[in-house]
C-alpha cells in the first residue's frame, strides 16, 4: 500500500477509505478536459474500476488543457476514450479501465450506470448533463456537476434526494446561443484542472462514505478576475419535475435530437438510423474514391475538399466542416447511406 501511503495518512481516509476506494467504481463521462483530469486524479487515487465515455476523437486544439494526451495519440486519431484509458493503464496498472467510444443517449445511459458508486461530470453541454441529472436521481447514484468556459467554472454535487439536483437549481436548459461556450469565449488549461480538481474532491468524500463533508453550494469561480462565489441551494425545489415528480423527461427523450453541433469543433454529430454495428473495412473501401482514408479499430475517417467524415462502429458519424445539421444528414445519406 506504499503507492497510496500519503493519501492514507490523511485522517478522512485512512486504511478503511483506501480499501472503499478500491472496491468502487467511477463513470467519468465526457473525457474532454474535465474529464480527463477526472479519470487521471481517480486512478492515481486508487478507484478499482474507472469506465471512460466519450463520443469525439481528439483534436489538436485539446493538447492545451487536456493534459492526459499528447501529440502521438492525436497523430494516430484516437478517440477520446481509448486515449484515455491507454494513459490511465500507463499510470496505474491496477485500476480496471474501459474507456467506451459511444454517445450519451436515453438508450444507453441507464446501462452505463450499472454498479457505479459516484458519475464524474466532463461533458460539455447541457442537454447531456440533464440527461445525467434524470438518470443518476432516478438510480439514487451520486454525482458530480462541473463546466467551464474562459476563466470561470461551476461546480455542484448532487446527492439524489438529500440535495438539489440541476434541475432543481437550473428551471429550464439555457436555450441554444444564449449560453457562452468554449467555442465562443474559449478557455483556459487552469479553470478546468480547477473544477475538474474540486469535482474530484467531491467524489471522494462520497466514495469513502462521509457525505457529511460533501458540498451543499454551487460554487462559482473565475480565476481571471479573481473571483470566489458560494451559493446556498437550501431544499429541493418542490416542483422539480426530476427529484420530486419522478417525470424523467430528459431519460424519455423527448428534448433528444438526432444531430448535436459539437462545442468548439465546427463539426456535427449524426446519429444512425439503425443500431447495427458498421463494418468499418467496407466502409473504408467505399469511401475511397473520394479522399484520403484513415483507418484504425475504432473508426474510419475520410478527408474530401470541404469536409471530414469520421464514421464509428456504432454507426454514429462526426461531420467536419460544417455547423448545419441539415447539411450534415445530407452528407451523411449520400456516403453512409440512410
Ligand atoms: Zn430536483
């Protein structure tokens, strides 16, 4: 136990919290760079097993704040997720990681969440988070909201029916264009190793069992203008229609589209008609004739004049080049097919 000996010294955790960290298991989703702190501060803590969910690859303009990857895995265009997990292997052999190339959605989120003991927050738009707010207060699993953009961050952790939930403390999602994002304000490397800290923090408290500690604020922070903000959240809102009327709106899908613009990416997410696996080897070869192929077992992608198709097995395209889902779908239709 000499690899967590400093941790173990530290009262609130000791031997037993040592032990109740290794027999837990964490869901970071998004390995963006919230995330990827998130999965690299967990492992080197000592999580037993750590489930990686991410839907993007990763792109140049990651390496200034993701600090889990670097330039070779961006050159081999690798997903998010499986970057993330050959890291985590690398730092700590003993963790069981999966990183799982796939899309949040209604249909698969109560599936991710089988035996997770606390849900890391590292996406980076709302409608996921609200998705994670119906199905972890449903499931009474811990979690652990965070986001970013500039020099300012937020935080919260959510204790399924002894504290607020999102939707409780935000009445309804910021509509589309209202929000700042990182693709409009940008953001810098120390706000998300920041937040993604705290959220960590967070995490284990609950994981060693002393929710007592757990923060009952919404935490604000800039950091360029120097400012430090706690906010009081008291009770569950009456009529929240998550933790109080039970109405799981965002886990039904209703508010679920079929294309998302990714943050900061000029590019647009398709999701597949159907759920059967692609064959990727076919794909490729029928991709051909019209750019430059790259192939590796996660993915195929294929660089034409205006625009980059990067198909994954499970179907789901990302369409570079463009912020118009409609154009996307086109696109999509006419080389993958409907
Ligand atoms: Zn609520």
């Amino acid at each position: 136990m000499e690899r967590y000996s400093r941790q173990q010294l530290f009262a609130d955790i000791g031997e037993e919290g040592q032990r109740k960290l290794q027999q837990s298991h964490v869901l970071v989703v998004g390995c963006g760079a919230l995330g990827s702190t998130q999965a690299e501060l967990m492992a080197r803590a000592g999580v037993g097993r750590l489930t990686l969910l991410d839907r993007d690859i990763l792109e140049l303009s990651n390496l200034q704040r993701q600090l889990l990857y670097d330039e070779r895995q961006w050159n081999e265009k690798l997903p998010k997720a499986a970057a993330a997990a050959q890291r985590i292997r690398q730092i700590n052999s003993d963790v069981d990681v999966r990183g799982i190339v796939t899309d949040v959605r209604p249909v698969n989120i109560e599936h991710y969440l089988k035996d997770v003991d606390v849900v890391l927050d590292g996406t980076d738009n709302f409608e996921t988070r609200l998705l994670l707010n119906d199905a972890c207060v449903k499931h009474n699993i811990p979690w652990v909201y965070g986001a970013c953009v500039g020099s300012y961050g937020v935080m919260m952790p959510i204790l399924p029916k002894r504290t607020p939930c999102l939707q409780c403390v935000f009445e309804a999602m910021p509509l589309p264009g209202t929000a700042q994002t990182c693709d409009t304000a940008g953001v810098i490397g120390p706000i998300v190793t920041t937040i993604s800290s705290m959220q960590c923090a967070e995490a284990l408290k609950i994981l060693v069992g002393d929710h007592e500690a757990v923060r009952r604020t919404l935490l604000h922070i800039d950091l360029w203008d120097n400012h430090f903000a706690s906010i009081k959240l008291g009770a569950p809102r009456e009529n929240c229609p998550a933790c109080q009327q039970q109405r799981w709106e965002y886990l039904q899908g209703k508010h679920h589209p079929t294309t998302a613009v990714l943050c900061g990416r000029n590019t647009v997410q398709v999701l597949p008609p159907q759920t059967e696996p692609l064959d990727l080897a076919t794909i490729a070869s029928r991709l051909e004739p019209y750019g430059t192929v790259q192939r590796n077992e996660h993915l195929v992608r294929c660089a034409m004049t205006e625009h980059t198709l990067t198909l994954f097995a499970d179907g789901r395209a990302l369409v570079e080049g463009t912020q118009d889902p409609t154009e996307a779908r086109t696109l999509y239709a006419r080389y993958i097919g409907t």
